[in-house]
C-alpha cells in the first residue's frame, strides 16, 4: 500500500507523521509505503507572519527544515508535482519523474493574490509570505501618522488575521507614541465586522473603545495609488495614507491546471475524498478542499488527524472509523499581550470569551509547540 | 451561462455570504448561482449585498431547514 502526500505544510506533515506512528508496524514489514513530495526542503510556521509584520518575530524563527520534522520512515522528496493523472494512479513531478500511489493525499495548500485587485499589490502592503511581511514591518517603520486601512479579500487564509492585524497594529502605534495620529479604518466585506457573528459581536465594542473605524459590505475593487485611494464593488471609497491588505487566495496552480477552478478540489465533507470518479482513492486536506469552512492551520491539523486515523483503520481493518465533524480552533490575538480563542464545528458555533493575557501567553508558547503538533506530537 | 451550486449549509466561517462573494468573483456575468444555507440570516443579508453590488436575486425559499438562495451575475 504506497500512500502518497502531496505537500509538506502542515497537513501533509502532520499526516505523514500520525500516520507514520499508526503504521510502524506495516512500514517495517514492508506492506505500507508514505512518500511525501514537497516543493520546498523547509517548513514555515506561517502564523508567525503576523507577528514579523509587527516586529515581534524574526524570519528565521519561522523555519525548520522539512526533513527533520519526518518520522523516519517517511520517503521524503523535493520535487513539487506538475501534473495529476487520477485515472492511473499518478502524478508527475518537476524532475519529469512519475509517482504511482494506491492512495494520495493532497495538501498543497493556498497562496495570496495581490494581483487579483488592480493597483493592489502596487500599493499596499500584506503579510503572507516571508517578504512581504518584512517589507510591511519596514513600512510601518517608517509610518508617523495618518490614515491606516485594512482591507479584506475572501476567499482569506486565517479568518482572523484581519482583526488580529488590526489589533496588533493598535498596540504597535501606541508602543512608538503616534496613535494619537494614526486613524485606524477596518473594512470587512459582509455586513458586520467578522463573519462569525459571536466573534463581530466581540470586536465591534473593541473598535469603539480604542477608536478604530471600520465599514461593513466593503469588497475591494480597485487602488488608486496615484490619489491613495480605495475603491469597493459596493459603489464606496476610502482614502488611505498606509493600506494593509489581506488578500483574496486561490489555490495552488498545479491544481487550477488539473481542472479545479480557482485551485480548490471539491471534496466530501465528512470523509475528506475528493469528489468525483477518481475520489475513492484520493484525499484532500486543508486549506486545498473547496469545503465551506475556515482556511487555518487548526483545519488541516483535525482533518490530518482525521484521514491518519482512517487510513491506518482502512488498511488494518478494511474501514474507517471516524468523519471528520468540521471541526476549527483558532487563536484571536487581540493586541500584543491578550488574547481569546474561537472554536466551533458543522453544527456548534463558537463562543468566544474575552481576551485574556493567559490565553496570550498560550498562543505565545504555542508559536514554538507548533513543531511538536507538525511532528504530529500534540 | 452556467449554473452552481453553493453548498454553504453548516458553515459558520467564512459563512454564506463570504462564499457567494468568493463564488462571484470566479464567476461570468449571466451565469445563476444558488447558495445553500441553514443561517436564517442568509435569507435576507445576501440579498441585502446583492441588490448593493448591483446583482438580481431570482429567488429565495427555504426548504427543511435549508435556505436556497438563487442569484445571477449581472456585471
């Protein structure tokens, strides 16, 4: 039985790793085979982009090297796929090499899209890749006052990550002395201020006492960097001095080119296959399914453990055991030392509580327990 | 002119009207989406968003608990 996992992010590594331990047995025996093909020999924690963005963290602490993250037993390979070909069990790899498997998982993920807004990712500054988040810290650095927006696009990776910014960037100008003269604008695309209804009714009282604005039915159109302007599909506008934006994704191309639109599989949302004639064999994971929930680490985590459980459950006992019930935990950084947490499935919303400094600290031990929940350990 | 479906029921985040927009944008002008919710609030914020952004809501009903909501691009 080969088990092939296409990406090594968090799903794909947390996967390998569960899995990994659940098949000790039947890896040594021979009778089962996990190779993991990744684009990249590293590993980026990329919750930690939030906090490069504000300077609370450095590059380099958001990297381990992918090969020592793996249980032994994993077949590790750089060498990202370029091509699917579901009907005979194979993909093709950058090296031109072909990878059978019996079962294949995918978790390659998603990527920003600055180019998807005319004028957007000449005028604005993001934090979801390594580069982007120095270049806004960089901004920031230089910023002494005037109007800050932040702009949300959806489909977003972290549903957080808006209020999160906005948080953090309250608290790093009042750290430097200048909130006084930084104006501070939210603008979220559906009608109130986050899409979880509990967590909007949290953060909209926020806004009022540390003085944010924000606009609600607000999905960016276009930038008018020439008179910094941001303009909505609603018909509104906002000036802006420093406009932060979060992006809309998509997936990655190698799945838009096998015949996904926009890079997300359709996939069941219980079992996690893929949807289709070729889904009996064929898993999907993370942020890659084109399922109705959050875009966040947490959601890969459960369904990876999800899909370890079944697998090893399959192969053992010819079923599996258990559906994967929609589950999501996110962390809220709610500034720079509190913080609250939102949890919720398919059917139970979350509730999240006020912000707390131990709930902070928690999600500040977390930034480095992240390696042992990737080596599939917590 | 196509016509989607977009199974949004049980979705608390990103939540119905997220995934229409989403839905929108990768959309043509002409084609008829129709989301699927069980948010009782659907029924009247997508809509609300629709007729805002200049788009037609052809229909809404809801059956067993679950919201259907037909809409066509129109730009």
């Amino acid at each position: 039985m080969k088990i092939l996992i296409i990406g090594g992010g968090t799903g794909g590594t947390i996967l390998a790793n569960n899995l990994s331990r659940r098949l000790s047995g039947e890896l040594k025996a021979g009778k089962a085979r996990i190779v993991m093909l990744s684009a990249s020999d590293r590993h980026m924690y990329q919750p930690g982009l939030l906090y490069v963005a504000v300077g609370r963290m450095t590059p380099d602490e958001l990297y381990r090297d992918q090969a020592s993250l793996l249980e032994p037993g994993i077949e590790f390979h750089v060498d990202p796929v370029t091509e699917f070909h579901f009907d005979r069990n194979q993909v093709t790899a950058a090296s031109g090499k072909n990878y059978d498997y019996d079962i294949l998982v995918i978790a390659t993920g998603s990527r920003a899209l600055m180019s998807s807004i005319p004028g957007l990712a000449e005028n604005a500054e993001t934090f979801y890749t390594e580069e982007t988040a120095v270049k806004m810290f960089k901004a920031l650095r230089s910023f002494e006052g005037g109007r800050v927006v932040v702009t949300v696009g959806v489909p977003h990776k972290c549903p957080m990550a808006p209020l999160e910014i906005t948080f953090m960037l309250n608290d790093y100008f009042k750290d430097r002395g200048i909130r006084d003269k930084v104006q501070l604008h939210y603008t979220y695309p559906i009608g109130r201020a986050h899409s979880l209804e509990n967590v909007a009714k949290w953060a909209t009282p926020e806004f009022g006492r540390l003085g944010i604005t924000y606009e609600t039915l607000f999905n960016m159109k276009e930038v008018d960097g020439a008179n910094k302007i941001l303009r909505s599909e609603e018909g509104s506008e906002t000036k802006y001095d420093l406009l932060i934006a979060i992006p809309a994704h998509k997936g990655m191309e190698v799945v838009e080119k096998a015949g996904f639109p926009g890079g997300w599989i359709p996939t069941n949302r219980a079992s996690l296959h893929m949807e289709g004639e070729h889904g009996k064999n064929v898993l999907v994971l993370g942020d890659t399914t084109n399922l109705p929930i959050s875009k966040a680490g947490s959601t890969t985590h459960f369904q990876a453990e999800v899909i370890a459980e079944n697998l090893a459950a399959v192969i053992k006992m010819g079923v599996p055991v258990r559906d994967y019930d929609g589950k999501v935990f996110c962390f809220i950084q709610a500034g720079k030392e509190r913080a609250t947490y939102a949890s919720f499935n398919y059917t139970t919303p979350p509730d999240p509580q006020p912000p707390t400094r131990a709930v902070h600290w928690f999600k500040t031990a977390y930034n480095k327990l992240y390696w042992t929940s990737a080596r599939g350990l917590l | 002119m196509e016509k989607k479906i977009i199974d949004a029921r049980n979705s608390f985040c990103p939540g119905p009207l997220m995934e229409l927009i989403a839905g929108m944008k990768a959309a043509a002008v002409g084609d008829e989406l129709e989301v699927l919710s069980t948010e009782k609030g659907s029924a009247s914020d997508i809509p609300e968003w629709i007729n805002k952004v200049g788009h037609e809501v052809i229909e809404t009903r809801e059956e067993g608990g679950v919201w259907h909501i037909f809409v066509r691009k129109l730009k």
